[in-house]
C-alpha cells in the first residue's frame, strides 16, 4: 500500500511517473485503483514546486522564447 508520504519521497528522488513511483516502493500497481490518486499527487507537487522535475534536451536549433 502506498501512502501520500511514499509519493512525495518518490517525487523529491525524482520519481515523475506512477511507475517510478511504484518501484521505489518495490511494488506495482495490481488493478489500478490507486493510479489516478498516484497522479493526483505527483501533479500538486509539481505545481507547488515540490518534486524534482527531469532535465529536458533542447535541439540546438531550437530557442527558448
């Protein structure tokens, strides 16, 4: 069973999908009941700017506006 504390450890060791949430737990998700809630989460920690969020590669053509 994963806990709302499970996910925001995930999150700040940067797990940004429910999957990477689950293996840090050393689990998966059985029926999938819990993934929307999983979501949920990690999405208000992304806008509170709690979570650790994946560096993004930029083609070297493109420019930041």
């Amino acid at each position: 069973m994963l806990t709302d504390t499970d996910v925001e450890t995930a999150a700040r060791n940067g797990a940004v999908r429910p999957k990477e949430v689950y293996e840090s737990k050393g689990c998966r998700a059985q029926c999938g009941n819990c993934v929307p809630g999983v979501v949920c989460i990690l999405r208000q920690l992304a806008r509170q700017g709690r979570m650790v969020m994946p560096e993004v590669a930029v083609h070297p053509d493109m420019q930041a506006i």
